[in-house]
C-alpha cells in the first residue's frame, strides 16, 4: 500500500495540478508543498485542508473492510485499472451481491453494503 505521501502526489497529478496550482487551491506555496510532499508530515487540519483542494475526503477505514474499498474503488469508471485489479466479487459475500444486483441501489449508494448498512 501507498503511503499518504505518494497517494497525496498522485492525486494532484490525477486531477492534473502542479505544485504551483496547490498555492490557489489552499493558499500554500509550491516550496511549501513540495516539501510535504516529499518528506513531510503534515498536521490534520492540513491533510483536510489538502484533501479539499484536492477534491478528495479523508477516511479511515477499518483493515478488514480495505480489499473491499479498494475493489470498489477499482470498479469506478473514473479509476484507471491497475496490475493489483481485486474482483469486487471476491471480497463482498455472494448474499450481499446479489442483493445489490436486484435493483439500482449499489448504482446509487455503492457504499451500502460495505459497513453492514443494508437499507
């Protein structure tokens, strides 16, 4: 897995920003940036601060949900596939799956099934 570091670069460079940019998004320069990008630890209300220019959210997210999170984020039509690709059938229980394919709801709410909220 990616430290928050490296997953913090990626997203900018996802969303197709410089380092110069994240002085208009958050108001921090790019000497600023680069530095916590490479070697930093940033405080919390920086990494929100930073996720939010990024358009992005912070979670926490328990270890025995993480293949499953990961496989639905894999699944987005906005995620590039990787080599690492998890089958999102694998890591959801048959039950589970089959409840969602019998109507919309997984379309509209994919993350329902994921923390035991199954209305």
């Amino acid at each position: 897995m990616k430290n928050l570091l490296q997953q913090l670069k990626e997203r900018r460079l996802e969303v197709g920003f410089k380092q110069n940019d994240m002085l208009l998004r958050v108001g921090m320069s790019r000497q600023q940036y680069q530095h916590l990008e490479s070697k930093g630890n940033p405080r919390l209300d920086t990494l929100e601060l930073l996720a939010k220019g990024l358009n992005s959210e912070l979670m926490l997210i328990p270890k025995e949900k993480l293949t499953a999170v990961l496989a639905i984020l894999e699944q987005s039509p906005h995620h590039k596939p990787t080599d690492n690709h998890v089958n999102i059938k694998k890591t959801l229980s048959h039950s589970t799956l089959e409840e969602a394919n019998s109507g919309s709801a997984l379309a509209d709410n994919p993350w329902q099934f994921l923390f035991g909220d199954n209305e």
